[in-house]
C-alpha cells in the first residue's frame, strides 16, 4: 500500500486511510502513457504490474503443479541440449545440490529461459539470468538472431561503488510525472536542490518538445549518456541524471503521487537511503532487456526440430528496438496463445513412437561430455575467480558494445574478449569439488558462455553496418544526432550459425551468417522523429 496523507512512504495507513486511497470508479481499468507514444495506452497496478502479474503467474504453475501436470526439478541447471536425428529429444541437466548429471529426455523441448543481458556483468536482471541453456542450444545447431540488440533501461539506478554488482531497474512509468535534467554546468557538485531552476537542463524535453520525458528508452538513453560524458554527470560516480518529482508534487500533491508511485519511492529510499520525495532521484542507463535471442519460426520452433522456445530467450516480438509495456508481450503470446498449440501440433505425428531412453549410447555420450567439461573447470587450478572474469568482461562490453558502438571499438572489443577467454581457460580457479554444491562451479560455466556470448554480439554489431534501434552505431546517425538506418541494405534479421565447435586460433569460432528478410507490407519503415 501506497504511503498517503504526506506520511514518509514507510508509513502504514489506517483502515480509513486505505479506503481513500481505493479507486472511485469499480470495475474499472487504468491507463497510462509509456516512453515512445504519446495516449494512455498501457493498463498497470500502480507500480506493481509486473509483481503483480509475476504473482499470478506462478500461482497459475503451482495449480498445475498441485494437479500433477507439472513436475518441478527445482536447483537444477541445463548443460546441453540432447539432438538425435536431427530434432531435440532430451537435455542434460546438472542438480546443483549434488552435482549429479543426468540426461532427461523427451519427444520435444522448450526453452523459456529469460535473456542474456547479464552478460554485462552489471545489470538490471536477477544475477542468476544466465545465457547458458540458450548458448548451448545454439552450439547444438539453434541459430542465434539479431544479438546485437541489446535495451539499455534509461531508469536503471546507476552503480554507486566500484564493487556494486548490480543495477537496479526503476519503473519507467515514472517518467511520466518525473522531468529529467542535468546541471547546464559541467562538474557542478552542489546538491540538487541548491541548483537554480535557471541553471537545470531539462535535455529531453530541449531536444524532443513533441514527447519530452516520454521519448523511447534508447533515445533517452543515448541523450543521458551523452551529457554524462559531457562531464554533466552527478552522484558519487558523476554516473547519472535526476529525475525530479518536485513540480508534480506541487501540482497533483504528495498523496497523489503516492497513490502512483509510492512502492517505487520506498524502494528507491531503500536502496539509496534518499528520500525521493525531497530530493531528485538519480538514474542511469543499465544493460535491460535482449531482443535478440535464438531464431524461431512462426510456431516458435528453432531451427532445431523439436526445440521450441519462448519469452525473452527468443527474438520474434522487438526488433531493434523495444518500447515500454511489452515486458509481457512474448510471454503472453508464446506460452498462452502459441506454444500450447504448436507444441501438441509437432507432437502428433510422433504417437507411437519411444522416446528415447536415457540408457541410449548418444544419451550416455552427451552426458559424458558434460562432465567432461564440469571437470575441465574444475582442472584449470588457476589464480582467479570467474566473478573477476565476469567483471572484466561486463566493463569491456559497456565500453565497446554499449548504448553507442563504433566500428573501430567494436573491433577492440572483439580481440579484448578473445584474449580475456584465452586468459580465462588458462587461469580460472574453481575452489572446492563438482560433485556436490558449489556456486563458484556454477558461475565459471555461465562465465564460459557469457565469453563466447560477448563475441557474438560484438560480431553482430560490427557486422551490422547500419544504426537500428538499440543498436546504435556512431558512424551511421543523422545531423541531428539520430539512428540512421539502412533499409536498402541492411532490411534483415540476422540468424547466425556457430560453424565450428571450438575455437580456430586468434578469430575464435567461425560464424555463417543466415538473413531473413523483413517486409512491411501494410506500415513502411519511417525515419522516427520525436521533436
């Protein structure tokens, strides 16, 4: 419950209170704007939509669990896929409490295992979001689309410590009463409130009059890292812009914007001990959300018969770019609408047939290999830990392959990444045993896939010549400073296949490169324009 009566946020209303704060009109369906347009169009419970949706979710799963539909097989984690005859039939799987590798198979897989975005080491995602079920899928054969695409949040809380390990997302409904703004002077250290109104640069709304604070996340966020490198930057780190909520408190009231905001503003207090309510907040663009992902046809398979894949592990919905309120939009289409039609669909001609036992000789080999590799980790007996590595690897991609890229950077990258994996493989160190619980085991795993990850966004960008979106790249951008595309040459998705298994010297593995071309036959691309 939202605070109310100009209380501190932490403050719990009476029961008379609450019923203020309820709704007038019953049965009804609120709205709101979100950065790129310009109506209400998004419906949201306060600022616990996606809690709020997350909730029902798992309460609908554990309906079915209780059911006997669902079997979980929780602290358990995917080491590869099983491919026999050309289509998915099985996973290997390692339990994470007792080390233990197993093979689980069946007559088809689906894969709904979240993005990739904590390949940057710091971001906005829980810090077990992995890439590993989705990597090893596509050293498997599963094609990996558009992996450039990468949606940095402009409302993340920037990293205030050199040893922070994450950022935090802030909803970006609250730039619709928050106005953003930098010092017109660089280096200007005084608090925010001791800055004159004459001396606030309100960037977003001088730049873009038509949307103002409502402009889409990239373009809020390449606007925000420019007056950052500017040296217009604030906090401790000179690492992010305000947004201030002091006209709309003004106008509309404490209560009111408690009402929308007020679990929001507790935690911001909680994690930053200020209280938003009296001083700006402080936001930075945080590595978010991957649109790219493993490529998938209309039925959500990849181009691995029997592999199926769902939500933000594939890359169907986005495109380039990615506007406010569709967080939910692949989940609810591919696990409500497609998969449980397109799945049984597959199935069908399969009636009859085994499945394939776990006893079978591919079976026991791709087990084999699994621990194979878990052992492989474990013998490097080198000096440091993967979460250094991990690191290191987040820094470089923020620098090279970040919310700007350049060709020359992209380049850089690229042979930075190769020498940090060949350091990698020469002086890990994984402390304790593989079989049974070790978390450092774990994330050495995920860090060998975040390394070849890392290279194939790189790649990707690089070979992208072209701004689309997200991905933006210097060279290519307008007089006034905006993504300049290529339709003429670069109208595809790009689905790459990972041609070699391992590494061929200094380049690392060999990519092909598939295209699938886009057409646009009812709305033609324009160029966006949002002044």
């Amino acid at each position: 419950m939202a605070a109310g009566r100009g209380e501190h946020p932490g403050h719990r209303p009476h029961e008379r209170d609450r019923r203020a704060l309820r709704p007038r009109v019953r049965g009804g369906l609120a709205t709101r704007s979100f950065g790129g347009v310009q109506v209400s169009r998004t419906y949201y419970t306060r600022g616990q939509t996606g809690q709020q949706l997350q909730v029902a979710a798992a309460q609908a799963l554990l309906r079915q669990v209780s059911t006997g539909q669902v079997n979980l097989h929780t602290r358990t984690e995917m080491l590869d896929l099983i491919v026999v005859e050309g289509r998915a039939q099985g996973i290997v799987v390692r339990d994470l409490v007792t080390g233990k590798i197993s093979a689980v198979t069946g007559d088809a897989v689906v894969l709904a295992t979240g993005g990739y975005g904590n390949v940057y080491y710091r971001s906005t995602l829980a810090k077990n979001s992995n890439v590993t079920a989705a990597f090893r899928a596509h050293r498997r054969g599963a094609l990996f689309a558009n992996p450039c695409f990468i949606q940095f949040h402009p409302t993340a809380l920037p990293v205030s410590s050199e040893w922070q390990s994450k950022t935090t997302l802030m909803s970006e409904s609250l730039r619709n009463d928050g106005r953003i703004w930098v010092p017109v002077k660089a280096g200007d250290g005084r608090p925010p409130n001791e800055i004159p109104e004459d001396e606030r640069d309100y960037y977003l709304e001088r730049r873009y009059p038509a949307f103002g604070n409502l402009t889409p996340r990239d373009v809020a966020s390449r606007a925000a890292r420019t007056e950052i490198d500017a040296g217009r930057g604030v906090g401790p780190l000179k690492n992010s812009v305000y947004l201030d909520f002091r006209d709309a408190i003004e106008r509309l009231g404490r209560k009111v914007i408690a009402e929308r905001y007020g679990n929001l503003f507790e935690m911001y207090s909680d994690a930053t001990g200020e209280d938003p309510y009296e001083e700006p907040m402080r936001i930075g663009p945080g590595a978010h959300f991957a649109m790219g992902g493993l490529w998938s046809d209309y039925d959500m398979m990849t181009s691995i018969p029997g592999l199926f894949v769902g939500g933000e592990a594939g890359w169907g919905y986005h495109g380039a770019n990615r506007l406010g309120a569709n967080s939910l939009l692949s989940a609810c289409v591919d696990g409500w609408f497609t998969l449980p039609y397109s799945v049984p669909n597959y199935l069908a001609p399969l009636l009859g047939r085994s499945k394939l036992s776990p006893d079978d000789g591919v079976v026991r080999a791709a087990v084999a290999e699994a621990e194979a590799g878990v052992q492989a980790l474990v013998d490097i007996g080198g000096t440091q830990g993967p979460e250094r590595f991990h690191r290191r690897l987040g820094d470089l991609l923020y620098e090279k392959c970040g919310v700007t890229r350049t060709a020359e950077g992209l380049a850089e990258g690229l042979r930075g990444i190769r020498k940090l994996r060949r350091e990698f493989w020469s002086d890990l160190r994984v402390q304790g045993r593989p079989d049974g619980f070790n978390q450092e085991l774990e994330r050495a795993g995920r860090v060998a896939d975040y390394l070849d990850m890392a290279e194939l966004m790189c790649l990707d960008a690089l070979d992208r010549d072209e701004s689309a979106g997200a991905h933006f790249r210097e060279e290519h951008q307008t007089e006034g400073g905006e993504a300049q595309r290529d339709d003429e040459h670069w109208l595809f998705a790009s689905a790459w296949e990972r041609a070699d298994s391992g590494e061929t010297g200094e380049t690392g593995p060999r990519y092909i490169r598939h295209q699938e071309p886009l057409e646009f036959p009812s709305v033609p691309p324009e160029t966006r324009d949002y002044r």
